[in-house]
C-alpha cells in the first residue's frame, strides 16, 4: 500500500511527450466517446433496422458487461502485482501512482490512448461473437465505459453529497484507505458482492473518517 500524498504529483517518464500522455482532462473522455456511442447506435438502427426492444436489449447488455469488465480489470490488471520490478513497475504506472495521489485531477481517467486501444481490441472480440448487433453492443459497453471514468473523476474531485450517493464516495474511500483488495467496483457494487470482495460491515463509516483526515 502506498503512503497517501494529499497534494503534488509524481513524474512517471523522463520524456515530455510521454509525460504528457499520462494525463487526462476528463472532457477529452467526452469529446471522444459520447460521439463514437451515437455513431455506433444510429449506425445499428440505420443499417440493421431493429425493433426497439432488440436496439434497447443489446445497448444495455452492453452497459451490463461493461461493469463485469470494470470489476475484472480493477481486481486483477490494476492490482496485479508481484515481486518482479516489471511488475511493480507496471502495476505504479497504471494504477499505484492514483492510489499515493489521489487527488492529481489530471490521472483519474484513463489517457485517450490507452482506453482506445483497448476498446478497438474488444471491438473486434465482440465482432466474432455477436457479428450483426456489435455495433449496438458496443456502444452501450463504452457507455459503461464513461460513467465509470466521469463517477471516478466525481469521487475523487468533488466533496460526498450529504444524501444518498454519498454511499459511492464512502464505498470508493474502503478500497483507497482500508482494504485494497476489496470494493473493486465504482460504478457498481455488484461483482463485489458476486465474488465476495464487499467491504465487512461497518468499514465504510471508518473509511470516511480516514478520507477526511487524510486528503480533505
């Protein structure tokens, strides 16, 4: 676990050009991918001319599986780790420098590059299974896509809402202050709940407590 920083940001390459890779306005996330979904919905609806029912099935199943994908790649690329220095190497550049600067607003959506290179890669293992409706498909699981990046950009960026939707900031805090191999899941709880990573009871209270010591 890494000593949290409540203020600063860490140099991950010598180069500028990288350097500059690293960080991310959450608007490019936006500008980018809200574009792509409606292109990828109208271009369904126009060529394959479904009934709304089937457009709505497959759009949402598309968001489902995004949050299956969002927990497996939290759990186990994020936090994979050994004692190699490649691994915890990779493991710093990826994820282990948002867990010691939470706060850095430019690192807590993922660069354009790297989540399109991803997405172009499931684009295509989407295509073999589902071939016709892809497009329809893969628009809702970008969908997913950016509600994760804009809630995780909103944990961490903004104080918790003294209502209801406090329970995401406080449920976010377990996995950064408490207990990093639980509370995978930001835009959902529901794989922590599958897989048996759902904090114990009573932690988030003492999670929020930390935050607030730690970062505010």
């Amino acid at each position: 676990m890494y000593s949290v920083k409540a203020k600063g940001r860490a140099r991950l390459f010598k180069s500028e050009i990288l350097e500059f890779g690293t960080k991310t306005n959450p608007l490019a996330v936006l500008t980018i991918y809200l574009p792509l979904v409606a292109g990828l919905v109208w271009y369904f609806y126009s060529k394959v001319h479904p009934t709304i029912f089937t457009l709505a099935l497959m759009y949402f199943a598309g968001l489902f599986t995004w949050t299956f994908f969002e927990y497996i790649l939290h759990r186990y690329i994020f936090h994979f780790v050994n004692e190699s220095k490649w691994a915890q190497r990779f493991h710093y550049l990826i994820h282990g420098v948002h867990h010691e600067y939470p706060k850095d607003k430019l690192r807590l959506v993922m660069p354009p590059m790297a989540s399109l290179a991803i997405a172009i890669a499931f684009f295509f293992l989407f295509n073999l299974v589902l071939g016709r409706y892809v497009s329809v498909f893969f628009g809702g699981f970008i969908t997913g896509y950016i509600c994760y990046d804009m809630i995780h950009y909103t944990l961490h960026a903004f104080r918790p809402p003294k209502n209801g939707f406090k329970f995401f900031w406080d449920y976010h805090n377990v996995h950064h202050f408490k207990e990093q191999d639980h509370a995978y899941g930001v835009s959902s709880p529901l794989w922590d709940i599958v897989f048996g990573t759902y904090p114990k009871k009573g932690i988030m209270n003492q999670a929020s407590g930390i935050r607030n010591k730690v970062i505010e």
